[in-house]
C-alpha cells in the first residue's frame, strides 16, 4: 500500500517472537516507528517498579526492532487530580526510564491522553520540564481535555515526533459526539477537522515525525483493509501539496 512503517502495541509484542518480528519487517522494507507498553507511575510502589520492569524490557525489544520510539504513559491518575507525590513519582519514573533508553539512543514519546498527567498541553509541558531529558518528545493526540486543538498544535508543535492520527464526524464537544468514542471516528479528509490544516501547522512547528492511523475501523464503520488503502493514497495527496 506504499506505508513507511509501523507501530506495535503491547499484546502484539508480548504474543510474537521480536527477532521474527525485526528480520520480517526488514526483509519487506518496512520501519517499525514506535512500540507501545503502559506504565504506571502514579500508583502503587509496587506498580512504578513493575513499570521499570517492563521498561527494561522494551529498551531491548526497541534494540531489536531499529530503535523506534517507546510510548510512554503513566498511569490513570489525570493532571487535575494529581497531587504532589504523584507528580513527583510520575516524573522520577518518566526520568528512570528515558535514561535507561539514552545510553542506546532511544526516544520516548508521551502520548497526550486523558485520565493521565499528559491530558492537557500544559501539564504535558510541565512533564518535559520537570524531566528534561532530550530523548522524550510527544505523541500528539487530540482533542485534549477542555482544550482548542489549535491552541494543542501551538503549545506541543515543537516537541512533537509521533501523531495518533484521528479526524472526527462531530466536533469532539459536539452534543452528538461521544467523547472519544470511535465510533465518531471517520476518514482524515472526511471529518469536522481541517487535517491538511492541522498538518501544516504541525510542520510549521517541525514536526517531521510519523503521521500513525490509529483506529482504523472506526467502531465498525470500516474494514482495516479499506481505511488503510484509502488514508495513504489520502496522505500522499496531502504530502505533494503542502
């Protein structure tokens, strides 16, 4: 279908062989871009160690596959109910973490999501401040809590290398829009947000990372097969305008 690469989510790594993986993708010319785990440092002491744990492992399997980026997350205690200990274990966990990765060259990506300390762009600012590590970017994801996906682009722009490409049938604050439901999803050109617009916004910024499709049946409507055939000849389009 003409796609430079691809991201893995945790079930796929953990239920398949990673050497396998790695000489498959190299024999068809293929990236792997970013591999998925989830962390969870705003818990338990026993799940941040855990999560270190996991981490360890997914340096490895990052050596493995290229050194794609690792998406971060951490954990299901949001930004506004976040007190003092959460932020700071959150950081110490984000810090650990990036620094077993920087001796090998590998990056990180926090993937700006709800329910957790990246749910909006500044507390996602305050993550890379407080950890400053020059190996950790953003997984840009929108819409993010209570915030205009214009106002997202110009605050998390620059410190952008991975996207979660989404395009919606109803604005996201839109009465008949679920939040997050996938079912609300719909092709990137087809939907309520100007993709094009919201790309070369992105650019202007740097962006000059992967543009992933994530979700692509969006909730039933359509196969894999289909979103994908028709997103890349989509993209490709986009790419020769802008």
């Amino acid at each position: 279908m003409g796609y430079d690469g691809l991201e893995f989510w945790n079930d796929f790594l953990l239920s398949h062989d990673v050497q396998w993986l790695a000489e498959y993708l190299q024999e068809h010319h293929i990236a792997c871009v970013q591999i998925c785990p989830y962390f969870d440092f705003t818990g338990t002491k026993e799940k941040w160690q855990e999560s270190i744990t996991i981490a360890e492992r997914y340096v490895e399997f990052a050596l493995q596959l290229g050194k794609p980026l690792i998406r971060l997350f951490t954990g299901s205690v949001g930004a506004s109910q976040a007190r003092a200990k959460e932020w700071r274990s959150g950081v110490e966990g984000l810090k650990a973490i990036c620094g077993m990765g920087a001796t090998h060259g590998v990056r990180f990506a926090l993937e700006t999501h709800g329910g957790s300390l990246m749910e909006t762009s500044d507390s996602t600012l305050r993550l890379l401040e407080e950890v400053a590590m020059e190996n950790l970017g953003v997984n840009l994801q929108v819409p993010m809590a209570g915030e205009d996906i214009w106002d997202s682009v110009e605050k998390l722009g620059g410190y952008t290398i991975h996207l979660h490409a989404h395009n919606w049938i109803y604005p996201p604050s839109s009465p008949q829009a679920e939040p997050l439901g996938e079912q609300n999803l719909t092709f990137l050109d087809s939907g309520w947000l100007d993709f094009g617009e919201f790309i070369r916004r992105l650019w202007e910024k740097g962006f000059a990372g992967y543009i992933s499709i994530e979700h692509a049946t969006h909730g039933g409507k359509h196969s894999w097969r289909e979103t994908a055939e028709h997103e890349i000849l989509y993209l490709k389009r986009l790419k020769e305008l802008c």
